[in-house]
C-alpha cells in the first residue's frame, strides 16, 4: 500500500493534503494518508458532474459498456492488490477480502451487460375513443448527477453497486467514501481514470461527516443513494429536498430451522457462514436463530461446535475467518451487550471474549426477548439461539423487529416455503439457506427500519433513470 492517496475531482487525482489517517484495523499501525476534500471541493465537484451530465447522457450504450469492460479486466489484474487493500483497511480476512474482490468483478460485469438493456415500451394509448389515433412509447433517460455515500463494511463492493449502475445508465457521480476504509475506493477511482468518461463524470472525496452536507442537500443532484445506519440514513432522507432517496440500511436477520430439514450438518454449516464470514460485520448476517424443539439441541451442539473451531485473529493469515471488528469501541459494546444478556439469565454457549478489536465468535442461548442482542442490530460475530414448536409463531417471531432486510427458512415443507415468502416482512426470502446470501443481479433491499428502494444492477439502474413517454396523434386516423 502506497503511503498516500489522493481524491478524485472530476476525474483527476488532487493530492491536497495528507489529513485522513488510515489505520491497519487489526494491528491499530498506520498505514496510509488520504486527502480530504474541503466545502470547495465538494462543491466544485457537484458543478463538474452537472456539466458532465449532458455528454454522459449523449454516451452510447456501447461507449458505456467499454468504460465498464475495462475496470472488469482491471480489477481482475488488480485482483490481489484489492484484496490486500481491503485486509488491512477493513480488517477483513483474506479469504473474505478475495471474495469481495470477485464481487466487485461480478457487479462491473453485471453492469456492463445491463448498459445495452435500458429499455421501454411501446404501448396501445387507444384504450378509449378519445384515444383513437394516438401511438404512445416510453424510454428511460439518465436522471443526472447523483450522490452516493458508501459505508466501512464492504469498501468495493458496496462502492460498486452505486458506480457501475450509474455508468451503466449513463448518471455522473460523487461519492464519499466512508473514512474508515477509503482506499478501496479510490483503487476504483484510479482504475475509472484511465478510461474516456467525459470530463467531470466522477469523483470520489473522502470528507469530513460535519463538512458533507451537499452530499444530501445540494438541489443540483438528483438522486442520494446511502448505505449505512439507520439513524443515519433516515436524517439524511429527511433533509435531502426533492431529490430520489435510496437507502440500504441495517438489520438483525433471522434464519427459521424446522423439524422437516433433516440435514442438520448442512444447516449448522450455512448458518455458522451466514453468522461469522466477514467477522459478523454484514447488514445480513445471521443474528437471530429459531430452531424447532425436535432438533433444537442436536443443532446447536453441531453450531457450538462449529463456532468453537473458527480460527481468531490476524486476518493476513489464510486460516483466520474472524478478524478484527472495525473499531476497538464496537468489540466492547458487543462485550457488553453479551454481558448484559448473561446478567439477565441468558447461557452464553461458547466465545465472547476480547483481545482489543478482536470478539471470539459468540453463540448465545434463552436471550431475552427486549435484550439488545435480540432487538437491534449487533453487526459482529454474535448470533443468539431459540426455540420454536409452531412453525406461524417463528414467523411472528422472525416480524417482530423494526428491521426487515432479509430472512432465511430451512424448510422441505413447498406450503411452508410459500407461507414464509408471503407472510415474512422483509425484503428476500431465502429457503434452504441463511438470509447473508446475496448475488449482486438480484433485488436487494430492505423493508422497514432497514431501508427504502432495492439495489442489483438492473433495479439500481431504475432508479437512476426516469421514464419519458412520446405520444403522437395521427390526424388521418381519427376521421
């Protein structure tokens, strides 16, 4: 890793200063600096991608798809690189970091099929006599300059579903990093560099959180797509004017284990992924566990064992799967909320011990129900085990959350999957796997406390273009 980094101001590096310091997440040494941008920056960016939005709209579909194509073959050479980045920024072990890298690669490559898709409609307008002679079709247009402010967890990928459906449709960007993990996208930044997007189509500023208000008020941008905390999310909604809001925001995701999935080796296997990969840091981790009483305790000897055998500690190492959390602060409120829960009579089945940023995988059981661990969103390696022996009030209990992100239903019962699919609140239903499953072409989004609009490139992209309807009447026709 280089020892600085500059932002990206209409398409150029400005290495105005050294005053964002990056941290090793695991080991607390520094390890780069990242130039800030100031009010005059950020506002000079936002005139820049309102001047590029008229040559990013006049871009063909093919122009916009080689664009694409390209930073596909750069990640990929990169690939390595990335994933190094995002190890020691983000804390993520390596095994992880590749994996992310491999969706950043997957959600370019999803975007550049897509730039040649943006479709519409033509459509019988004579529904009715005053109609008669009329010929209507609709397209999408790009819906101008966005903004886009990406969060700590996933520094490529989460990046990634905001970039490439606004090249793909044809939207020029500004984008803020989070500050704990920038580089990742300012890797993306100096990948978009080398190709011939008009002048002014990105920038990526890394800012301080008390000096980004444009990002969400200034009326020039369009749209604001956010991902990040709920508290967060919604202020910013509530002060971002006229223009689109998208928001994906957290959750406390719950997997359901009835007694008709025999496979309990294969159940405990999916959960414990769903719970532990990328340290328990994921809006779709699994947090919340009901099993039916018949295989309650079969089930939760396979997962005790299973969590007790995942390897802690520094994330370069390839065996390790739980690396540090992202803050030394977030381990002890996790510490703490572990102790809480033991406090008011909850058995806590293996881990929970920590060495600075570092939580051992936590598994808990007969946690009560108003505990933060049950109500709110843990976001690390901690996940929380109960009963059920009515298949409806597991559902009940899966809706009983302000969140409503994604669900899991280990389940072979066909009624009950489609019971599941219509009776759970939130935004994905995953049967026969845990809810931390996602691919990056599939609607994804939330329902509740956990957000508004659905990102996969294709909805993304909906929502980054506006519909425009052309009518025209035919006089000869309406003789």
């Amino acid at each position: 890793m280089s020892a600085a980094y500059p932002y990206w101001l209409a398409n150029r590096p400005v290495a105005a200063n050294r005053d964002l310091v990056v941290t090793d997440k695991y080991s607390g040494a520094v390890v780069a600096h990242v130039a800030m941008a100031d009010a005059a920056a950020i506002d000079a960016a936002i005139g820049h991608a309102v001047a590029a939005a008229e040559p990013m709209r006049r871009l063909p579909a093919y122009a916009r798809q080689a664009v694409i194509e390209h930073c596909v073959r750069r990640f990929t050479e990169r690939a390595e690189e990335l994933a190094t980045v995002l190890c020691v920024e983000a804390g993520k072990p390596i095994r992880d970091a590749r994996g992310e890298v491999g969706r950043l690669v997957d959600t370019f490559r999803i975007a550049a099929e897509e730039a040649t898709r943006i479709r519409g409609e033509v459509m019988t307008l004579d529904v009715t006599p005053r109609a008669r002679g009329y010929t209507g079709m609709w397209k999408r247009v790009p819906i101008g300059p966005c903004s886009f402010i990406s969060p700590f967890n996933f520094p490529l990928n989460l990046v990634a579903h905001k970039i490439a459906p606004a090249l793909a449709a044809g939207c020029p960007f500004v984008l803020k990093p989070a500050s704990l993990t920038p580089i990742g996208a300012l890797l993306i930044g100096e990948v978009l560099a080398e190709t011939e997007l008009p002048a002014g189509a990105f920038s990526i500023l890394p800012c301080r959180r008390d000096g980004a208000d444009p990002f969400t008020t200034d009326e020039r941008l369009k749209l604001l797509s956010f991902t990040g905390s709920p508290d967060v999310g919604w202020a910013l909604k509530a002060r971002a004017g006229k223009k689109k809001v998208v928001l994906e925001l957290g959750g406390n995701a719950a997997v359901v284990v009835d007694e008709t999935w025999r496979d309990l080796d294969d159940a405990a296997a999916r959960i414990v992924f769903g719970a532990f990969s990328q340290s328990g840091q994921s809006c779709i981790s699994v947090q919340r566990i009901l099993v039916h009483e018949s295989v309650y305790e079969d089930l939760r000897a396979r997962l005790v064992a299973a969590v007790r055998a995942l390897v802690a500690g520094d994330p370069r190492d390839e065996r390790t799967v739980i690396g540090p959390m992202i803050a030394e602060a977030e381990a002890v409120r996790l510490e703490e909320w572990i102790a809480r829960a033991v406090g008011r009579g909850a058995r806590l089945l293996c881990g929970g011990g920590r060495r600075g940023p570092l939580l051992e995988p936590a598994l808990l059981e007969d946690v009560p129900a108003d505990e933060p661990l049950v109500r709110r969103e843990a976001f690390g390696p901690v996940a929380v085990l109960s009963r059920f022996r009515d298949f409806e009030a597991a559902l009940a209990a899966v809706n009983d959350s302000v969140f409503g992100l994604q669900a899991g239903v280990f389940t072979r019962d066909l009624y009950r999957m489609q019971r599941a699919w219509d009776a759970l609140e939130v935004g994905g239903v995953l049967i026969g796997d845990v809810p931390s499953w996602r691919v990056d072409h599939m609607p994804y989004g939330g329902v509740k406390e956990s957000g508004s609009g659905r990102e996969g490139v294709r909805f993304a992209i909906e929502d980054m273009t506006e519909i425009r309807l052309l009518a025209v009447r035919d006089p000869g026709a309406q003789r």
